[in-house]
C-alpha cells in the first residue's frame, strides 16, 4: 500500500515545564527529539511520505533542525488541540491519496520499524490499527475523593499508543464529522471508535512510551545508553 505519515509536533509541552524549548526540540544524546522520530519513519522502506505537522510558533525552530529527504513533505502548521492538528495534516495529504496514514506523536522517538510494520498490514487488513500495551498491574476504578469503587479486568484493557494506523479515506471522513462534533478527542483511535469503524490492537512496545514529564527524558537518555537487544 502507498503508506504516508503524518507526525504531530504542534503542542507547547506545558507537562514538561520547559517553556522557551518544547520538549520535542529538547536534545536526547545528541539529537533533537523530533529529527529522531522524523528519521525513524523516513527509514521505514515501507513508508513513502512523511508530513510534520508543527507550530508556527516554532517555525524557526523546526527549520534549524536541518531536516531534509525526498520523503519529507513540507511542514504544515497545527491547531489548538491535537485533535485539530491531526485534521490539519490529513487534509494536506488529499493530494498524495495515500492507502494508509499513521498518526504519530512527535514525543515518542523509540517507534521501531517492526511496530510500524505491524500498524501498517494490520489497517490494511481491518481499517484500523492501534498500538497499545495491556494493563499489568490491577485496575481500579476509584470515586473523585478517592476511595477504591471497583476493580477492573485488567486483561480488557490497554494503554493506547502511537503510530495509529488507517485506512485514508475512512479515517477523513471520520474526522470530518469530529470536527463538527461538540467532544473533544485525545487520539485518533477515539475518534474511528466515535464514528464506529474497526481498530484492532496490535501489541505495543513498552520503549515505544511518549516523552511527556521531566522524569520522561532521563528515560529516554538512559534507553539510549543502554544497547537494546
Ligand atoms: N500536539 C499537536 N498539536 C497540539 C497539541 C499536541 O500536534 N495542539 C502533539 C504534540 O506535539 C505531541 C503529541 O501531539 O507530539 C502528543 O501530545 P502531548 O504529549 O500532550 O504533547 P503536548 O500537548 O505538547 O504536551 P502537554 O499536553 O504537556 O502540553
Ligand atoms: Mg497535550
């Protein structure tokens, strides 16, 4: 299938509480979060395209990082919530009319070329793909002060991550109708299980976690130092 690649950068990451720097600029052993998870897609011999989505706030920022490759397309600008710059990069896409999109987050730079793999034949199969890690410890439900109100199957559920992979066509017009809706939504899994199509989990990969506090980075510094195997 004609594979394009859409990768979330717009957000401010107010988590992280490193203003003047978002955090997917912050440097990680020598190399910007975002050229990480921008290499890992290019790399991919089964990914044709790759479009940043970015904030124009940043503009200066995104260009110093030099990135340059036949497969990269043309940074766009996002929106105000990841929601919108999901929406913003799948309309710049209607020329390229990719077969499958995978919406990734610019803060998980350790997405492996097997996991991508997986996302990708799983949407072409099902319409949707999402990577996602069963829960390991047990799982509670508590009330708002607190106290315990029930304990869940923790093998029914899963944290969700990224690269979620589509089906183009239905996964547009699936965010075309959220985009007229009066919910907001976290990820793009949501949004297809809104508008009712299938998205079958594929295992996630616990290295493949998102850069979201400080304690996220020195993660991260440490998977890098420690050879993977
Ligand atoms: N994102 C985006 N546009 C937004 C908000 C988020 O493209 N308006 C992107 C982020 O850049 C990130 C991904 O969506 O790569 C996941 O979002 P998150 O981890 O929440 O990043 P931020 O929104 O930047 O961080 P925070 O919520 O802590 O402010
Ligand atoms: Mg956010």
């Amino acid at each position: 299938p004609k594979v394009a690649v859409i990768i979330v950068a717009a957000g401010s990451g107010s988590r992280m509480g490193s203003a003047e720097m978002p955090k997917q600029y912050l440097n990680l052993a020598g190399k910007p979060v975002l050229t990480r998870t921008i290499e890992a897609f290019v790399q991919s011999d089964a990914v044709r395209k790759v479009l940043p989505v970015i904030n124009d706030k940043h503009e200066t920022m995104f260009a110093d990082l030099g990135l340059n490759d036949a497969k990269l397309l043309p940074a766009i600008f996002g929106g105000a919530d990841r929601q919108t710059s999901v929406f913003n990069g799948l309309n710049a896409l209607k020329d390229e009319a990719p077969d499958i999109v995978l919406i990734h987050d610019a803060a998980r730079p350790f997405v492996s070329d097997e996991l991508i793999g997986k996302c990708i034949q799983t949407a072409a199969t099902f319409g949707g793909a999402l990577p996602a890690l069963q829960v390991t410890d047990t799982l509670k439900k508590a009330n708002k002060d607190g106290s315990v109100e029930q304990t869940l199957d923790r093998m029914a559920h899963y944290l969700a991550q990224t690269p979620q992979a589509f089906k183009y066509e239905l996964i547009l017009k699936a965010h075309q109708s959220a985009a007229t809706a009066d919910t907001s939504f976290t990820d793009d899994a949501s949004i297809a299980e809104w508008a009712g199509l299938n998205v079958k989990i594929v295992d996630g990969e616990p290295n493949n976690f998102k850069i979201t506090i400080p304690q996220d980075l020195d993660r991260a510094e440490m998977s890098l130092a420690t050879p993977m195997e």
